[in-house]
C-alpha cells in the first residue's frame, strides 16, 4: 500500500487543548487508538490552543484545507459556512441509538444539524479549597464577610481568568443581561454596564482575582494561594486529582441576591470540508457512533470524569458520584445553554476586546470598545 492511499484512508481530528488541565485529550487519544486497531482504519488526532483551532475552521472556505472532523464545543456548529460542515444525515441518529432531540439540537445551528454532540456540560462553578472554606459561600456577600482575614494572610478570597469572555457571563447574568437578543449583539447595556463596574469594584478591593485560567489559576488554586476559582466543569478531573479531600464544589454564588447563571454547551463533532459528501463517510459516522458507544461514553465518564450524553451511563455515574462531583453535575441544571448563532463569534471576540482593558478603562469606555468591536466585525461581513 503506497503512502498516498494510507493517506486517503486515514481520518484526520482537531481537537482543543487548554493546557495541563485538560486532561480529556488522554480519553479521545486512546479512543483513535482503539478505533484504529479494531477497525483498520487509522484516526490521527491533532490538539491546538483553541484560538488556532478556531481560527483553522474559520479559514477552511478560503483556504481549501481542513480536518474531516473536529471535537468542539457546541458554538463553533455556527462556522458552518466558513468551515463547509456537512449536514448529520438523518440516519445516524437511528444507526447510533442517539435520540435525544435536546441533545442533537444543541449543535444545530441555522436549521442545520452541523455537529453530533459526544459530551455535555462546559458549566462553570464555584471550585473551593475546603482548608479555607469549609463550605461553599453561597453568596458574594459571604465571600466578602471573609476577604478580610483571608487577605490578611495572603489568600486571594476567590479569582478567575476575567481575560476570558465565557468567565465573564455570571456576572453579566447576575445583572440581568444576556450577549444575545433576538438573535443580535447586546452589548452596550446598562446590565453590561453594572457588570463590569461590579468586576473592577470587586478586583480593585483584592476580594476578586484574575490569572490565567489554564496555569497560574489552577496552580494558585492547588497551591491554597486561592480561596475559590469559578472555571469551568472540564478541570474537575485534574483538580480532584490533584486536591482529593481539599476540593468542594459549589454553586455560582448569588450577587445582590441574584443568580449567576453560567452558560453550558456540549462539546461534539463536526464535520469540515463537506467531509460527510467525501468517499470516507462512512468511517467518519461509523467513528461518530463508536465514540457514543456506551464503552467510549464510560470512559470518558470513568476516566476523566467527564459527563455524557449517553443517558444510561449517565444515570449510573449519578448513582456513584461522590458528593463533590453529584454537586458539579446538577450544577448543570441552572446553566443557560449557549447560543451557537454565527454571530456569537463576533460577540465573543468584542467582550475579549473590552475585558482586555478591564483595570484601565471606566466601565462606559468598555461599552463603547465592545460596540465597536461589534460593529466593525458586521462592515466586514458586509463588504
């Protein structure tokens, strides 16, 4: 067999990375592994920083090149333009055994089923160090009684990687706002407003801070330097590992008596390049359906504590869970499902250009950046 049929026959993967933390690459490797030895077929996967990943599928239209499949979170199913996805075909659902239309519709974007949804979950919550809070604060206002004292021994009470958009929506939606409306940016709002005036009150006072999510936070955090961290469901397995007894898990803590509601996604597969129209369309979707096979489904549940989407396995898992990780799953029933709008890249990327100036600029001047941002991102579309 010559190197371009080996070529031809392989299946190609990106998946995101997020650093040491992220420790469900170990699951999806071996999955490849297992898949290829059993079925002849190799699939090589391909991890990036998330930024490289998006930037990849955005480019796939104009650049002619791509994966046929990457595991994402469930609002890049919105490139499907600029990444050509080809649509789930309808009988993979029955072939699968998935029939959960919640679950499948949580990767359909404009009408289209553009992804097949592997995990869910992607939930943030309130991690704490027991040695310092014996119980998870259930209010700001309870980590403020506590900053004090906590300060004065060096402990930041609670922190987060404020750099990052997705961190910021608890707050947002402790004051009402949503990114969104009816189907558009809302950005430039007084709940927007509010929220970042909280943030700069809280991280001015030392109560609230900020490092970055995939290192200096998590080990601060593990190191006892941090009270409590809001991040997200997907490091639960390298903390537990990591802090065993020292680990709680607690809700979003209400702000002036109101929720912070997290966003939540799935994470899933989809299909770049029209890949699905390609000759090898088959071995992508009898792949899709091994990874929800009930086996491949435990051992991301078992393995790195992920949580499924194959409803039995999931079921058990609640059964078994200890109580830290019984709190982190139903803390997925007060999230607000993200929205997958192709529009919400543009959102994305202006909270970014206004959080990045979040300790040097009035709350009013970020406004005007994220609007901007926004606004400027809709001229190119048009051109």
């Amino acid at each position: 067999m010559n190197k371009q049929t080996v070529q031809q026959q392989q299946l190609n993967i990106w998946h995101e990375f997020d650093g040491k933390g992220d420790t469900s690459i170990e699951v999806l490797e071996q999955l490849c592994r297992q898949y290829s030895s059993e079925f002849g077929v190799p699939v090589i996967p391909k991890v990036m920083n998330i930024s490289i990943l998006t930037a990849g599928l955005q480019q796939v239209k104009t650049a002619g090149a791509g994966p046929q499949m990457a595991l994402v979170p469930a609002d890049m199913a919105g490139y499907g333009e600029a990444a050509m996805y080809s649509e789930i075909p309808e009988k993979f659902w029955s072939m699968s055994g998935s029939t959960d239309k919640d679950i499948r519709y949580s990767m359909r974007s404009s009408d289209r089923q553009y992804g097949i949804p592997i995990l869910k979950g992607n939930h943030l919550v309130l991690y704490c160090n027991s040695e310092i809070y014996p119980e998870a604060p259930a209010s700001w206002e309870a980590i403020e009684q506590q900053a004090e004292e906590l300060m004065a021994k060096g402990i930041v009470p609670v922190a987060s990687d404020l750099a990052d958009p997705y961190c910021f929506i608890p707050f947002l939606t402790a004051f009402g706002g949503w990114p969104l409306k009816e189907g558009k940016p809302d950005l430039s709002t007084p709940e927007m407003e509010a929220a970042l005036r909280f943030v700069q009150r809280q991280t001015a006072q030392g109560v609230l801070g900020s490092f970055h999510g995939s290192t200096e936070l998590l080990d601060r955090f593990i190191a006892g330097e941090i009270g409590a961290i809001i991040c997200g469901e997907w490091i639960y397995n390298y903390l537990d590992l990591h802090m065993r007894d020292r680990l709680l898990v607690g809700a979003l803590p209400t702000i002036i008596g109101n929720p912070a509601v997290s966003m939540a996604s799935s994470i899933g597969l989809v299909f770049p390049q029209n890949s699905l129209e390609s000759e090898q369309a088959d071995e992508l979707l009898s792949f899709a359906a091994y990874l929800l096979s009930e086996s491949s489904q435990r051992e991301w549940a078992e393995r790195v504590q992920r949580i499924p989407v194959h409803t039995g396995v999931l079921e058990d898992i609640r059964v078994t869970a200890s109580p830290v990780r019984a709190k982190l799953i139903s803390c997925l029933e007060s999230a607000r499902n993200m929205p997958i709008e192709p529009v919400m890249r543009d959102v994305w990327d202006a909270i970014s250009a206004g959080l990045k100036y979040l300790s040097q600029e009035d709350a009013a001047r970020l406004l005007v950046l994220m609007e901007e941002h926004v606004n400027g991102s809709s001229k190119q579309q048009t051109l």
